[in-house]
C-alpha cells in the first residue's frame, strides 16, 4: 500500500552570507494513512524544520515530498497555499489565537476565509470546541482560558477544515507536565476517532513514547 505522506532525500540548507548550514541531509520519511508518528530530538536538530517541509511552509533545498504519489513542491505558490488549506492543520507551541476574538470565532476563521457558509462553519466549530473539552467556554476569549484551554482551541482551529494530517510542533512546549498529558492524550484520542495522520514533534521523549 502507498503511503499517504512520502520524503525521499529531503535536504534543507540555509545560506547567510559566506556560511551554509545545512539543517537536514538526505531525510527519508513515509506516513501511512491514521498513523501517529513522533519526531523527537534536540533543540536544534532540525525537527521544526522538517514539520514545515511536510506541510509545504517552506520548500526543500532538494528531495522531495509526496502527497498520495503526487510531488508537492511541483505546485506553484497559490496551488501549495491550497493544499495547505485543504490537507494540513498545523498546531504550533505559542497558539497563535486572535485575542479580540471568542474561542468559537477563532475556531470558525478557517473555514469563513475558506467561503463555508457561516452557519456551516458555526455548526462544526462548535462540535469540534466539544471534542476538545470545551463546550461550556466556547464564548470565552483568549485571555480567559487557561494554557492548556487555548491550546485546546488552537487543536479544535487546526481541524476545521478536516485535514487529512495535523502536524504539532512542539504542542505542549509551554505547558506543564499534567496540562501535557492531557494534551496529548486528547490528541491520541482525537486522531484515533477521525483517522487521522498525525505527527507530534517533542524533545519529550516520555511524552513521546505514550503516543
């Protein structure tokens, strides 16, 4: 069977100046279909960079990345912002929430800059705040919820479009060792009942290990 998300000699290096620093060499890599896979190292290993390689936010020096046997980086920029769009939710470890926003409002953004109906877009924004455990705070905004709760908002956001990944870079980075479990067990639990690929990047490696 093919994988879903396949790397073949993937290498990224930066230039500044008279230095190059090569950041990845030669990553091979491939994602079957409701698989959860974690990336643990360092910081400094490289780990962020390979997740915006997976999810086309920056382009490889060489190698490339398959989606379902097609090249990504064959798209030109509008056709990657696509793709982004429809097949990634990315999770990062500073959520990113917009703060004169509620958590239902900044759950329902995606899918409004995406032209879904907004009564659409409201009705699937609220299920996936249930999912995450925060049903009694979708009217809450950002500087109201806990940590660990905008995090769970940022998941719910990531999901709005129904990717078919959801890449988590660094998830529970700021949070503390409980708010972490519970994080991670959601996102276990959320990828097993929607089948979805999912890659966790963590210097945790315990962490890592229960996923």
């Amino acid at each position: 069977m093919s994988s879903l998300l396949e790397v073949r000699g993937l290498c990224k290096t930066y230039t500044s100046g008279p230095n190059r620093v090569e950041v990845l060499s030669g990553i091979d890599l491939a994602l079957e279909a409701g698989t959860t896979t974690a990336l643990v190292g360092a910081s400094g290993a490289g780990k962020s960079t390979l997740m915006h390689l997976l999810g086309a936010l920056d382009r490889p020096t060489s190698g490339t990345v398959l989606f379902r046997g097609e090249d990504v980086f064959r798209k030109n920029d509008r056709e990657l912002a696509v793709f982004r769009n429809r097949s990634i939710g990315f999770v990062f470890q500073f959520h990113h929430l917009l703060p004169e926003f509620t958590a239902l409002e900044n759950v329902m953004m995606p899918a409004l800059i995406a032209r879904v109906p907004r009564s659409t877009a409201l009705k699937n924004a609220s299920v996936l705040l249930n999912d995450v455990g925060l049903g009694q705070r979708m009217t809450h905004r950002p500087g109201e919820l806990s940590g660990g709760e905008q995090q769970r908002v940022a998941i719910a956001r990531a999901l709005a479009l129904e990717p078919e990944i959801l890449l988590a870079d660094e998830p529970t980075g700021n949070l503390d060792m409980k708010t972490s479990d519970g994080i991670h067990a959601m996102l276990a639990e959320l990828q097993s009942r929607k089948g979805l690929t999912l890659v966790v990047v963590t210097h945790n490696e315990r962490l890592a290990a229960a996923m």
